[in-house]
C-alpha cells in the first residue's frame, strides 16, 4: 500500500447540464486538482429523471438532472459522489432508484441513498489505489419523513430514500418568554390535535412537556439564552456511527458526510452544534492520545493556513464509571447489597458513557448505573412498565437505607 494518500474533497455539485464544454481557465484548474487526487469526493446535490420517472415533489426549489451530469462529474475526475441531500428525493421513490441505477451504472463509490434503511445504512467501500475506502453519507433535513429510506414491515412495503440523520431544529427562550409563548398557545386554544394536524404528512415532534412548546412547526425550548439549536435523534447518531466504526475497524479510510440547513444566522459561521465534536474512548491513556491528535491536528492547519485560525477547546463532560469504582468499590458494593436485599438477579452490562452516572463519576463521585426497567430508549416507542418502575425506586431506596447503616459512609 502506497504510504501516500491524497484526497480532494469539494461541496456540492448541484448541475442540471452538461458542463464538460466549459474551457474557462479557473475551472480547467479546478478539475486538474481533481484528477491528481488519489480519490475526489463531491456531493451530488440532485436526482436523476430516468427510466423510473418520476414526480415532482417541490415547488420552486424543486430541481432534476439528465444522466449525463454523472458523466459530466466522471470525466472532470470525481470517483466518489455523496447522494444524501434535501434534492435527491425532488422526483420521489422513481428518482432514487434512478440515480441509484445510473450512478452504480458508471461505478461510482456512493452512498447515501438507498432501496430501504438496511441498504442505505451501510458504508460503500471500494479500493482505490490499493488503500480500502470507505463512505458514508447522511442527510440532517429539514425534510419530511417520507423522503428517507424506510424497511418493510407487516403493515408496509419498504421505501426508498435518502439515509437520516434526524436533526430537530429548537428556538431557545428564557423562562419569561417561554411562559409568554405558552400562555399564548393555551390562550388561542392550540391543541394536540391542532399541532398533529400542522406536523402532517409527518408525525407530531415528542416533546418534554415541562421545557417544551409546539406551535405549528416551530419547537421553543426553555432556556437561559435565546438562540437556536438542534436535538440530534440518538437511535440516527448510533446507527451512523456504527457503521462508521465497521468500516474503520475493517480499516478503511472512512469518509463521513453530513448535508443539513440548520444554518447559523450568519452563514460564513458554522453553527455550534456542528463545531463540537464528541470523542469516547474506554481506555483512559488512548483517550488521551485521541486528544493530543486533536490539537496537533488543529496546529498542523494553522501551519499550513497562516492566513487563518482555527481554535480547538477540549472539555472533559465524562469519565468511564469503571475506572472511577476501582478507586472507590463502596458504591458498588452497596448496590449489589440492595440487589441481594430485595432478592433481584443480578446482570451485569457493560454501557457506552454519557449517562448521568459518568457525569457524575467525572467530578469524583462514584455512580454506578442500576436498572429503570424502561424498553426502547431513545425511540418513539420508548416506555417504562410501572411493575419496574416500583422495582428501581425500591433499590434507590434500599441505597439509602444501607448508605445510613454504613459507617464507612458516614464517617468517610
């Protein structure tokens, strides 16, 4: 394997022509660039009108392309083409299946669009130059449900589409005006069926009811600013990751592609919720490593770009529960007591962090997780039998009892 990799990486190519006529000396530079990469990556903001036809489903933003706009990207030297944007449903089911057709026609490394979700959430590899490379490509809207890949299921055929990466758009308010906006929406007797009714052809946004309000399509969430966020849908983020994670422990070269219009005010500036990037890691010294990439990462750039400056900020919101109970086992030890107490079978699970617990472990103290008996997490069909719900409150209080009883507790 060639010790050098090059990779020449553009944003989007939205065309609806043939441009391989254009002799103009910026652009004849451009595609030199291109063809001397090892791989050059675009994304193909579009969607084919082809032998499966098609409808149009937008009004003036609505925007098709003939087939040889691919040709067209092929000869100005792209190999790998990102097909997950808010254009590529602009013809439905049809358009997909023809600009997945077309595209794997002139052997493309794509992904991003799909016949169903399994598809559409796998990552493409394909060797180029002897390096194994890998993509995967995500979609964060707005955009209405029935635009993303879909399986079958008992009540349903499968739909093709684009691949999701759910991205909820929230306007954050201090509680002054949040109460104004909640009092507004029960003033003028806006309801849940009314907020069903604006949500369609989509489902309704789940809310938290206590920071929450829904009016039409707008989200306000109770804040101490005003500003404006986004909820990433977490089943999305884990299934996008892992296929991330498959394909670079199958080592390849993965490139990860995120399309969205969740714009900053300012569009020069990028929103804050893309700028923070989280990292995990199991091992604290590898953790560790993963950060000091990070910052000479962010050196090597301001090297090379003297022009400009790029900031990186590390913050530590988490530490792995476990290395904080080697040092400390009485937390555990106290509820494996409480388990005992209460006659319930002990099973022990290992868990991805970010649970309050390893908040919490992080500022020095212990917090093991235990059971709330809820199924489904982080999914619409997520929800608690009142059976386990009673169970957990009895460890949490047997905690206590056993936390008071313990002198080694009280007197630390």
């Amino acid at each position: 394997m060639n010790d050098r990799f090059t990779l020449a990486l553009t944003g989007q190519s939205l065309i609806k022509h043939d441009i391989r006529d254009i002799r103009t000396p910026a652009f004849q530079d451009v595609q030199s660039l291109l063809r001397q990469a090892d791989l050059s990556f675009t994304n193909f903001e579009g969607t084919i009108l082809g032998t499966h036809g098609g409808w149009p489903l937008k009004g003036s933003f609505f925007g098709c392309s003939d087939p040889a706009v691919l040709d067209a990207l092929g000869a100005i030297g792209f190999q790998a083409l990102s097909l997950s944007n808010n254009h590529a449903f602009d013809l439905g089911p049809s358009g997909v299946l023809s600009t997945l057709e077309e595209v794997e026609k002139r052997g493309f490394l794509h992904a991003g669009l799909g016949r169903n979700a399994r598809e559409v959430s796998r990552a493409r590899i394909a060797t180029i130059n002897q390096r194994r490379v890998a993509l995967v490509a995500m979609d964060g809207g707005p955009g209405p449900d029935f635009m993303y890949a879909a399986d079958a299921d008992e009540n349903r055929p499968e739909r093709p589409g684009v691949n999701r990466l759910r991205l909820s758009q929230l306007l954050e308010v201090d509680d002054v005006a949040f109460e104004q906006i909640r009092a507004v929406r029960d003033k003028i007797g806006y309801t849940a069926i009314d907020l069903a009714n604006d949500s369609q052809p989509d489902d309704p946004p789940r809310l938290d009811p206590q920071a929450e309000v829904a009016i039409a399509r707008s989200v306000f969430k109770r804040s101490d600013r005003y500003g404006r966020g986004v909820r990433i849908d977490e089943v999305d983020m884990a299934r996008n990751l892992a296929a991330i994670a498959s394909a670079a422990r199958d080592e390849a070269l993965v490139i990860a592609y995120l399309h969205h219009h969740h714009w900053a005010s300012d569009w020069y500036q990028l929103p804050e919720w893309v700028s923070g990037v989280a990292i995990r890691d199991f091992d604290a010294a590898e953790f560790e490593r993963r950060k000091q990439q990070l910052l000479a990462i962010t050196a090597l750039v301001n090297a090379h770009y003297p022009s400009g400056r790029v900031e990186c900020r590390l913050t530590d919101t988490y530490h792995n529960i476990g290395r904080r109970l080697r040092d400390d086992s009485r937390p555990g030890t106290l509820l494996f007591q409480a388990f005992d107490a209460l006659a319930i079978e002990q099973k022990r699970i290992p868990m991805r962090g970010g649970t309050d617990g390893a908040v919490l472990s992080a500022r020095g103290i212990p917090t093991p997780n235990f059971f709330t008996g809820a199924y489904n997490f982080h999914s619409r069909f997520e929800f608690l039998p009142v059976s386990a719900f009673e169970k957990s409150f009895e460890v949490a209080a047997m905690l206590c009892k056993l936390a008071a009883q313990d002198e080694a507790l009280a007197h630390p």
